[in-house]
C-alpha cells in the first residue's frame, strides 16, 4: 500500500475544505476523513496491456473497412470485473476506474487533484470511502439517501449519478444526459414533455425539459449538471449514436480519405443503462455506397477478459465483437451518458 503525503496548507487543495454549497460546516470531519483515505487507499492490481489497449485498436481500425472513420478519446486502461470480488455488481465501479485512468495518465490537472494526487487508480473498496467523502460534503445528496449515506463495504449498484457526484468533489466538471424512452410522454400541442419521476440507484430518474436541449448539452458552460434528451417519434437509437458522434468529433464535418483513426482528446463516457454500464472510448462511421451513414460505437465493457481482449486485438481476429456496438444493439427505453470535463471550475460548483 503506497502512502501518500497530503498538506492541506497547499493552495491546489484549499477548495477541498469546503462542501458543494460553499460551506465549512463539518469541515473538521470531513477534512480527517479526506486525509485518511489519502493515506489508507489502495492502488488497484489489472492487467496490464502490452503496447497500450488503444494502440492496438487504433491498428484494427487502421485495417478496417476502407469507408470508415473512427474516433478515439485516448490512453486508457481496461478494468474487468473479478469473479471473486465484484461480478454482477461492480461494473459501475470498474467504469469509474477505466475513467480514472485516462484522466490520471492524460491530464495533469485532474492527476494532481484526484483521488489527493495520488496518481493511481484506487480499489473499489477506496473510491466507496471516496464517494462516502463526496456525500458528505454535499454532493448528490438525495441520491445518498438511497444508501443511508453509506457504500464502503456494500456490493449496491451504482451509476451515473454517483460517477458524477464523485468527480464533481475533485473539482471536475461533470454533466449527465438522459435518453428517454416509455417513461417520458412528449405532448405536441403544449410543447412540454411530463416525465416520470424516479429516483434511484440505478439513476432512474429523469428531468423536464426541452426536445432542443440536445444541442445545450454540447454547448453548455456548464451552470446545469443534468439534461435529459426525449426519443419522441424520432428513433432513440439514433440520437444517441449522433450525440456521441458529435462529442467526440466536436461537431466537426466528417472527412473520408485522410486520416481513418483520429485522437479527439476527449474523456470517455460512462454509458448506463437498467441493469449494466459500459465505457464508451470512441465511436466509428462508415460511409455505404447509398450515401448513407453506419455508426458504431466502440465500447470496453467490464464483463470482458483483459487478455482476451489483447489477444483478440494483436491476433486481429474477433476484437469486433469484443469492443463494436451498432445501433440495432441499442434496444433498452433509457440511456444515460456521464460527460466529464477536465477543465477545473470551482466557482461554478461552489467549492
């Protein structure tokens, strides 16, 4: 277990003594708290891949379809769920993880705030004391509620809400978007949508909002932490798809025949849905010969094995099946994406 030395009297982490609304209150507490799991957390054991997981795609996609583009957000590192310690509960955990990678690895300003600067990826029973930490000191407190304030130890499902409410306490922006199926009832004639409120672990609950809001998501500064995207008429399958399309291209025109692997820069996306949740690295579209457009997603799920996963990718052979989702494999009523800004801003969140 590696210790790390935490000086509250550095000015990188003075907004650490405050809570989400801008107070000291049980500043003390929380404040020990903090430096105790600083000290106690544990680096997480994974497999590591030779020559980097997303070197080895970039390769497979290099080779791939002579139509296509594909976009990748970066380094990152694949965390699996462990028979013995988390199948079947983990992977919201494990999505946070594989998160935390490329942040720590990609950005300096998030390596020097997360997790006290530690600069490794923590176990999941240190990012449970990390979340207890977050709701302590404000963040997502209704959602809190649904585990009595307490993670550390419990093998509770968690998801986007929790992802983002223990982000957003290292100072990270963080936004959620919602992709709503049965439960939201779109009426034409007034313009609104009613959405049926449920709140949850599992991040069942949704938001009023606007068909337009879609746009407002890419373009926000930030002052709203979660929208919510109506299917409508419109197929849901393929807002989404386009959604995550225009995050990870920057709304930028697509160009066949240059480059066919492209780095955006972006962080990856936690992708949620009833019953499991998945790390959305990129995204990949093919250009068919009716002029229309095919897209994939690129997804590292924590149900899949670290070494066949490398195998598959430097043997060329059934890595499709292991990483590529298209849009006829999107057939759940709700989605929901976990956006993550590196980008520090303590004033909008009131540290």
């Amino acid at each position: 277990m590696e210790r790390i030395d935490s000086s509250w009297d550095n000015p990188k982490s003075s907004f650490l003594r405050y809570d989400a609304k801008g107070t000291t209150s049980g500043r003390i507490d929380t404040e020990e708290k903090f430096c105790y799991s600083v000290e106690t957390q544990i680096k997480e054991s994974f497999c590591q891949v030779e020559d980097g997981l997303m070197a080895l795609l970039a390769k497979c996609l290099e080779s791939d379809s002579k139509n296509a583009v594909s976009i990748l957000s970066g380094y990152i590192d694949h965390f699996q769920s462990v028979e013995s310690e988390d199948v079947g509960w983990g992977c919201g955990w494990r999505n946070i993880q594989m998160l935390s990678s490329h942040l720590l690895k990609q950005r300096q300003e998030a390596r020097e705030v997360l997790y006290g600067g530690s600069g490794f990826v923590p176990d999941i029973a240190s990012l449970q004391r990390w979340l207890e930490i977050a709701w302590e000191r404000g963040f997502d407190t209704h959602g809190s509620n649904d585990f009595d304030q307490k993670i550390y130890g419990k093998r509770n499902w968690i998801g986007t809400t929790e992802c983002a409410a223990l982000f957003r306490s290292f100072g990270l922006r963080a936004r959620i978007v919602d992709f709503c199926g049965k439960d939201i009832i779109l009426d034409k004639t007034a313009g609104k949508m009613k959405a049926m409120q449920v709140y949850g672990p599992m991040d069942k609950f949704l938001l009023k909002g606007d068909s337009k809001i879609l746009d407002a998501a890419s373009s926000s500064n930030g002052s709203r932490t979660h929208f919510s995207i109506p299917f409508g008429n419109i197929k849901g399958d393929q807002v989404l798809i386009e959604w995550v399309w225009n995050y990870f291209s920057d709304n930028n025109p697509i160009q066949y025949g240059n480059q066919r692997v492209v780095f955006s820069g972006k962080p990856p996306l936690y992708f949620q849905h009833d019953g499991h949740s998945r790390t959305i690295i990129g995204i990949q579209v093919q250009h068919q010969i009716n002029g229309t457009q095919h897209y994939k997603l690129l997804i590292l799920d924590p149900a899949s094995k670290t070494r066949a996963l490398e195998k598959s990718l430097k043997d060329k052979v059934g890595w499709q099946k292991l990483i590529k989702r298209g849009v006829h494999t999107l057939k759940k009523d709700q989605y929901q994406v976990s956006v993550h800004f590196v980008n520090l801003d303590f004033s909008s969140f009131c540290f």
